[in-house]
C-alpha cells in the first residue's frame, strides 16, 4: 500500500532519486528526510530479514512503531549483494539514482565491487554520500562505531551530566542516539550540496559520527587550545546565566525557567510572591546569581514544588518569562502549536493502523506536511521498482526471488 | 584580514551567495555550515556592536575564541535596518543573493518591509529560510524562543535524565544549545533543498526550534499514540541492551562500554576476569541483563574503577569491545583520527593567534577542511561589499558610516 496522494504546490526534492544501502539509524534517518522533501528513495535492505531496525522498540504484531516513521515516503526493496545477480540489478539501480546513501561497515560497498570509481562510471555525476563511525581515512577508519561511540569522542556525552561533585551517577544519554540523527543530517547536507556543486571533488561526502558530533559543540574546543580551560558539565544550568534550569513541579513534572536578566528576574521574584529577593545582594545582578546559584535556585525550586507544572506554565507565560514546561510524550501528542502546524499527525498505516507520526522539517508550506505512506513492508516496492524502473518481467522477478536473490 | 586561500579542487558551494541575517546560533550556524562548504556567506549585524555572540564565552581583549569558529568562512557587513538607507542597501545585497537566512523575531523581517513577496520581486527564485522558536504560523508564532525552550519542547530535555526515583536533580542540559544547532542543519538542508527544487512551493522554508528537535525523537511519539507509553529517561544506559553505559575509572573519567550480546558480554567477563559472570543466570541473557541491570553495572563499575581510563580503552579495543573513553576537550585535541583528517586543526586568528577549530562537517576530501579564515570583526567586509559588489565609492561608504547606516 504505497499510493502516494499528489501534494498540493509539490515537494522541493520532487523528481530526484535516491539510493540508500543502509541500516540501523543514520543513513535511513537522512533518506528520510530527503523522502519527507519528496525525493523519491529506494531503500536497499537483505532479503526477507530487511533492516533490524524494523523490529526496534515498542512493537504489535511485529511491527515497530518507529519504522512507520523511519521508513515513511520511501520505496523498499530486497537485494541480496552476496549474489553476482543481485550485484548486477544494483548497477542498475545506481546507473538510475542521483544520489547513493550508505553506511555499511567502511569498506565493504568497495569490496562488493562498487568502490567510488565504479559508481561514477556507473553513473556519472552521481552524488555519493558514505557514512561511517570514524570516516573513511586515518588509523581508525575500519573500525566498528556507533552513535554512542560518537557521542562520547565527539564531546557530547562528557557534557550531559551534572556539575562535577554533585552526584555519582554516569552522564546520561539523551534518549535517541542523537549522534546518529546528526550525522544524518549532515548526510542530507552532503547529498544536496553535491548536487548543487560544479566542483571537482564536489560530489564524493565522508560523514563521521564522531565529526558529526564535534562540528556542534560550540565554544568548546577554541576555548580549550586557546586557554587550556576543560569544559566541563553544568548540569541544568548555562553555567554564565543564572537563573535558568528545570525545576520540580507539585505534579512530578519540570518546568524550565530562564529569567537570567536582571529585569526578568525581578519579574520572577514577583511572580514568585518575593519581590524581596531582586535586591538581595546575593542576587542582585547575574554575577551574584551565577555565585550563589545553590541557594538561588533553591528558592525557585521551594516556590515551583508548591505547584503543577501547567500553573506555572500560564503564570510565567503571562509574565513574559522565558519558559516552558519539559514535555513528555503525552505534551508533545496534545500540544496546540504541534497539533495546528500538522508536526503531530495521525497517519495511516495498513499494519498499525492510525500512527502518531512527527511532521517533516522544514516546512515548505502546510501540506509539504503530508506523509505519503507509511514505513513499508520488506521488498514492499520490489515489483513497483524491478518491474516498473528496470523493465524485468514478472517471471524474471519471481525467480530472482524464490532463488533468494531479492 | 580575508585573503582566502585557494581550496585545491574546490568546494562544492563556490559561486552560491547566501545572505544573513540572523544573530545568535541558528542561523549563524547555518551559515557557519554552508560557508564551510564554499557558499559566499554576507552576514549582516548591527553597527558596531554586531551579533551578541561575538562576546560569548572565554575571550582574551574581548574577542571570544567561539566567534571564530562560528563566523569563520563569512563576510561581516553591517547595516542599520532601522535607517531608509540601511533598508535601500538591503534591497541591493537580496537582489544579488541566491538564497537568504534569518532568524529575526517572527515578523520582524517583515515589519521592515521585507516580506517574502517583496524579497521574491527582488530576486526572483531567492530562497528564503525563516528559522523561529515555534515556526511562522500557528497560535504561538509571534512567542520569543530560544534553544533550550526548543529542547525542552521537542522532548529532548525530559529524556536527558537519570531513570526516575534514581536522584532528584534536574534532567541535563547537554552543554551546548544543541536545539539551535538541529535547527541550523535544518536550515542549510531548507537553503538546499530550495535550490534545487522546481516546485511552486520548494522556495520558502520554515524551520522551529521545537519542531527540528521533535524530529529526531526517533520512537517516542510513534509509541506513546500506538501504545500510550510515554518513554522515561534511562540515565546513561539503553533500557533494551545490557550493558550499555558510561562507567567510572581510577582517573575520575568515563569509559562508555557497550557489550550487550552474549557473545561480547562473554568476552567481557573475560577482560574483567570473571568469567563466571557470563553464566551466572542473572546475566546469561540480554533480558536476564536488563532486569539485572543495576548488579550488573556495578560489578562492571567495581572493575573499571580500579583501571584508568586509557587501560581500559585499550584492554577493551584489543578485545574488540565497542567502547571508548568519553572524551573532554583535552582528549578531543590530542586524538590522531581527529588530527590525521584534519577535524582538529590550528587555524590563522588576527585577533586571537592561532585558534582550534573544528573542521568542516560533511568532508569533501581532505582539502576540504582547509579553513580560509576565522571570524572576522563587526563591519570587515564593509568596503568589499559594498564597493567591490554594490559598486559604492568609498567616499559614500565613508559617509553612511559617519552616519550610522553602516
């Protein structure tokens, strides 16, 4: 079930093809960005198995909820590479695509005989995007990574944790494998900058998740080799700007506050019911605040634990605070602002039935919100693909796959 | 100083003009990015005080070494938009740009007299990226915002958490803004994806804070509307795969350890020299390790603790364990793989000396990441700009800047 309704004013990657050979996150995260754009992906997956990530996290009947988003807006099928014949309807499949996205073990693509060369005569002027834990040259190119991996060297990870000497505990994941979804991006980058480039090294990408990770880390590495300074965690907090953290609601839940200017602060003292507190010399402007910030947001926290994160929602919001409550799952699902712009939808799926499914980003217009179809079974396209782009005929791919081929 | 160096083969964007005006991170890292990839990036900042970001962070005499990383690569004007004069060159800058970036308070542009019908009249087939809190339209698009509301909007804070009853700290900021930094990649894939689209509506994006970050949640939607689940923080662990952690060592580091099949958790009992972990029915099994997993990471934690962090990244590497240490920015500057490919590198500042910047993200072969120059001073480009590209003299030049207009 793939048939795609036309959308109104169209998609800006309409009409470009994109091959992945990919699995797992990062590659299949930046095909679906491309596809939520309306480029047409053709996602490469092994016979019957398919991608594992099909079967991660909360599931029915097999199916994962996940996949209904990961694998929206794509075309899947089934190519056995083992296979001299499923080698050959690669070549076919890339002398047909703009772009190819990969990101199996560094090395292998080139050891199944489709080195970057080979690719380019194939198809000339394709865009060729390969990403991989560590990139593809210096000592450690061949090794295994993944986007823990690249959190951890890229200096995420170091940092998501509380100021040193509060607490024993390890630093915390953020919840995805955010190093993954970074890389990604830079993947979609890579494709559509190759695409637009007349330069003559413009077209082959190497995207690490190590690098992916370093290239957002702001101030600091400068600020270590200019200073030797080691950043270190802050926990909630921006370390110069006091007050701002989450704080503990009476309902269990967190509420985050910025009021780090002084005229913002001595509204929050107000809202608080401590006008008092604004000139209090301890607290008086933001270097008494950022040196006594304990005590500081031991106040705050005394005055948001006496009540549910909601009221204190619509108090500091009609104070003009900075704000917002930590959302959950559940927030998100009923937001107005997510709800009104279409970035939470209810999309149908022929396996699960109604699924909740993010919006794409950006938004080129309302309806470059809508999903076309979501994540499709294994070899769901192969007929769509096989048959229709590359002229087999039926038989042809029925015996391609009672032989295992696709 | 802004001699640019030659990029041998070149990049991909040479010949693409991009304008900005933005301040802050989004689309300063936007821009940041596609500068990087060879886009003639003019960033437009207030007279003489230019964007507040110049001065965040460790600085030595004022210049902050951040800044030169994220202004590096692009040209610095400066312009009053309040002036008539100002918005008359405005006019000219658009009319010569391909594609325009920025991230004013909603409206703003518009207030200005620049609204998306007036920029397209300008430059025909301009792209235009608007990058805002909550996006342009909507109950709350007219609501200031900014990273960390982003984060905690899109799901991203709640998860960056300890598993819940496990401490009463507040969830983490991951140290930077990383909300911004999603949304700016969002940005350079909107300038991109724009170019290359023929669609009526491919040529102006919008791109929310709260929504570039809800993208990347990965299940967590999906599985709340299916399930009704919503997905709880799980500290530095994964709550499916055991074991899967940051742990501490003899040097007060972390070496993050991701051994959660049989078969690696078997040779990590090994390392650790106790073998008869691997068949202990506690941990036999990967579910046996998840509901055990509180035992489990201390035992791991009791062996890693009596090891420094660099013998137990090399005791696991040779065991081919998928682990690292996790790195600060001292290790992040002394790592061969980063150094041999040039994402960690010593770049020209006249302002500051040399200065270590991150290389560019995605890499176009090595040459690539040859940075041309660092973040320039408020108004460095002025003359070429406005000269060189308007075709001013500089007695105008001289005049607009006595007046305030630039």
């Amino acid at each position: 079930m793939s048939a795609s309704k036309p959308i109104a004013g169209g998609l800006p990657l309409e009409g470009l093809r994109v091959l992945e050979i990919g699995h797992y996150i990062a590659a299949p995260f930046a095909t679906r960005v491309l596809a939520d754009l309306g480029a047409e992906v053709i996602k490469v997956e092994p016979p019957v198995s398919g991608d594992p990530v099909r079967q991660w996290g909360l599931a029915r009947d097999g199916h994962a909820y996940w996949w209904s988003v990961h694998g929206r807006n794509k075309k899947c099928v089934t190519l056995n590479l083992k296979s001299k014949e499923g080698r050959a309807l690669l070549e076919e499949l890339v002398a047909r695509s703009d772009a190819l996205v990969e990101n199996l073990r560094p090395g292998q693509l080139r050891r199944l005989g489709f080195d970057d060369d080979r690719l380019l005569e194939l198809r000339p002027n394709m865009v060729i995007c390969h990403v991989s834990g560590y990139g593809l040259t210096g000592p450690l190119a061949d090794r295994a990574c993944f986007g823990a991996i690249g959190e951890a060297l890229g200096g995420l990870r170091y940092l998501s944790n509380h100021t040193p000497g509060t607490t024993d505990l390890p630093p915390v994941r953020v919840g995805v494998s955010i190093g993954d979804s970074i890389a990604g991006l830079y993947a979609v980058i890579a494709v559509l900058a190759g695409l637009w480039s007349r330069a003559p090294h413009g077209r082959v990408a190497d995207v690490a998740l190590t690098e992916a990770v370093l290239s957002i880390m702001e101030g600091v590495l400068p600020e270590y080799g200019g200073t030797g300074t080691v950043r270190e965690p802050s926990g909630g907090r921006i370390s110069t700007a006091a007050p701002t953290n989450a704080f503990p609601t009476a309902d269990g839940g967190w509420v985050l506050i910025a009021a780090n200017s002084d005229a913002l602060f001595r509204i929050l003292c107000k809202v608080m019911e401590r006008p008092e507190l604004a000139d209090d010399p301890q607290y008086r402007d933001n270097p008494a605040r950022c040196r006594n910030v304990d005590a500081l947001e031991a106040e705050i926290a005394a005055w948001t634990r006496r009540h549910d994160a909601k009221s204190l929602e619509s108090r500091l919001a009609e104070a003009d605070i900075p704000s917002s409550r930590v959302y959950t799952a559940a927030d998100i699902a009923e937001d107005l602002q997510f709800n009104t712009r279409k970035m939470v939808q209810w999309v149908d799926d022929p396996r699960l039935g109604k699924v909740l499914h993010p919006g794409s980003v950006p938004m080129f217009g309302a309806s470059s919100r809508q999903v076309r179809w979501a994540g499709p079974d294994v070899g769901e396209h192969n007929r769509e693909v096989y048959c229709d782009l590359l002229g087999l005929d039926e038989d042809h791919l029925n015996r391609l796959s009672s032989n295992g081929v696709v």
